[in-house]
C-alpha cells in the first residue's frame, strides 16, 4: 500500500488545456471518489496516475517514488475499467491469473493468488467459465478479481459501474466498499454519480473544467459546502436555490427573498447590507407549515413509498420539498414550506462562494 501525492498536475491536448494545476494528497489505505461532471477531466487525472497518458506539468508520487516517466507496468497499480476490459477467449480463472502469468510468476503462486481473490468474491464456481457466460455483475468482479490478484499498491476504478442497472449498481457499490475495508488498498475511484461518491468515499474530490473546487469527508461536502457548486451537485435530489439580498440591521442578519420574504439567519455572515445574495436549503431540511415560510405551487408529486418528492415553483424558480410522511397534493395548489434556518446556506451572488459564519 502507498500514498498518492498530486502535485500541481497540468495536462494539456496541444494547445487546449484539461488540467489546470491540480493539487491532492491521498493518504495510504485510503478510499479517494474524484466526482464532477462530465468533461471536468477526472477520468484524464486517473488514466495519469495510472501511466496511460503523460503529465505536461508538475508531479504524481505514489509512495515516495515519483512516477511521471515510469510506464504503467512499473507503477505497481491495478486498473478496473468501465468495459471490463476482459479477453473473451480466456476462462475466468485465465483472465485473472493473466497478468501473473505474463511475468513468469510460479504456477503455485497463480494458483494460489487467483483461489483467494475468487474466494473474496465469490467467483469460485466460475473459473471455468467464458466473460459471455458472465452477467454484467459478474464481470466486474472477476475485472476487480485480476486487480486483487496482482497485489497492488494502489487501485484505480474508472466508473465500473456505469453499465450496470440501478439494483446491480447499489449492490456492487457494497461490494467494492467492503473490499475495501477487507484490503485496505488504497483506491481512487472516478465516477460522475455523487450518490456513489457519499457512500463509497472516505474523502471526495469535487472538479469541475479542470480544477478542484472542493477536498473533504462526504459529510463536510454536504453541511459545509465551499460554493454552489459543490451545494448543487452533492446531495440528492439538488440543493434549492433562491435569489435575494442579505439584510443587516443591528446586528441582525436576514435573508430577503424577492418576493419581500425575511428569513432570520441564525449567525452573522460575511456580507454587506443590501449585497445580491443565493439563499440555499436542501429539500429535505424543508416542513409543511400551515401559514408563513416560502410559497410555492405545486408541480409534480412522486411518491417513493419512504418518502414523498414534490416539485414546486416559487417565483418562476424550480425548487422541491421531500417528506418523510405521506401528503396528498393538488396539482397547482399552493402550499407552505419553512426551511430549518440552521441549516440554510447562504451564497455570493457574484462569484458563488459560500458566506460562511462570522
């Protein structure tokens, strides 16, 4: 196992740059998520710790050894690909003991290292079979299972589970966690999906158009969001946005939405009166009241069974509402929503950083 240090990483396709100085550090044993939309070059960074493209600038350690002009097959990585990557024409137990094989290991070694990783993944009743014989699950865990047996340093997983289905996803996502925890290897993990980013990660990497917009815990991203960014795209459903202006009247800081709303913060926060503030609350810090709050119409109701999503407008704005009771609603009726004052974000209208608490 082994630490990851990226430092100041800059890559560029010719004369357009994907990179724009990127700094993490990854600590060993640890599980990294780099999320972000597609585009902000992620799987870019990955593919450049792993040795498949060239860094233009700056430096990729793995341990204390810097790597930049070390091939792949030297970095001591394993790579799990969103395709499987695997060759038809071998069995399972083939696939797997493949790369051992290619470096001349001892044919007991093989043997050996491929039973214990089909025994952690269950795959011992399929060595002998085709990757066509294989479901989509299964075909993961035998890509995952010629990972394990090369015994690396470090993992890297490029969104293997975008082909699967949504029940499929839910359980491999427990499987790669418990992985995990069972090897303790440190893993960095790309994926566009930031409900797999809160349940797999010990730390998120939030990009987006090649820089870092936010480093933490998956529960630091979503209490302590560093701008509306990261508050948009952590959390589901999104994060509500309202437009408005900070108030500060003695003391008193408030929120005046535009329909001339005030809503009382319950902390100073960095602003000036009157100052075009992006009032933010998530759609499940929002209860029904029976008069006050925000007002919004109606739209749509999806009903989960455990919950209850509403889609609303207030304003012309698109906003939401989830309750954990079940409400019967009419389409265009308008209802009341008070948001938990404590855990409101409060946003610079001007360059979306968040206004954090005095």
């Amino acid at each position: 196992m082994a630490s990851v240090s990226i430092r100041s990483v800059k890559k560029n396709f010719g004369e357009v740059p994907i990179l724009h100085g990127v700094d993490i550090e990854i600590k060993d044993g640890s599980f990294t998520v780099l999320v972000g939309p597609s585009g902000c070059g992620k799987s870019t960074l990955l593919r450049m710790i792993a040795g498949l493209e060239e860094v233009s600038d700056g430096e990729i350690l793995i341990g204390n050894n810097r790597v930049n002009d070390l091939p792949p097959k030297a970095r001591d990585i394993a790579m799990v690909f969103q395709n499987y990557a695997l060759y038809p024409h071998m069995t399972v137990g083939e696939n797997m003991a493949f790369s051992l094989t290619l470096a001349k290991r001892p044919q007991d070694e093989i043997d050996k290292k491929v039973a214990r990783a089909a025994d952690i993944l269950a795959l011992g009743a399929l060595l002998d079979r085709y990757p066509r014989q294989l479901s989509g699950g299964q075909r993961q865990r035998v890509a995952m299972g010629r990972a394990i047996v090369r015994d690396p340093q470090v993992f890297l997983f490029d969104e293997p589970l975008s082909n699967l289905d949504a029940k499929l996803r839910v359980a491999m996502r427990s499987e790669i966690k418990e992985l995990h925890q069972r090897l303790q290897t440190t893993s960095i993990y790309v994926t566009h999906d930031q409900i797999e980013a809160m349940t797999m990660g010990d730390q998120i990497v939030v990009m987006r158009d090649g820089r870092i917009e936010q480093t933490g815990s998956p529960l630091e991203l979503y209490d302590f969001p560093a701008n509306q960014f990261v508050a948009g795209f952590i959390g589901s459903p999104a994060m509500n946005f309202l437009p408005g202006k900070l108030l500060v009247n003695a003391g008193q800081h408030q929120v005046e939405l535009h329909d001339g709303l005030k809503l009382d913060l319950p902390h100073p926060v960095k602003g000036q009166h009157g100052q075009p503030i992006v009032f933010g609350t998530r759609p499940e810090h929002l209860s029904l009241a029976d008069s006050g709050g925000i007002t919004a119409q109606v739209a749509v109701m999806e009903p989960t069974g455990m919950d209850t999503f509403v889609a609303c407008r207030h304003e012309g704005v698109e906003f939401s509402a989830v309750f954990r009771e079940r409400h019967e609603f009419q389409l265009g009726s308008t209802i009341n929503l008070q948001p938990d004052m404590q855990r409101a974000h409060v946003f610079d209208a001007a360059n979306g950083g968040a206004m954090l608490w005095q």
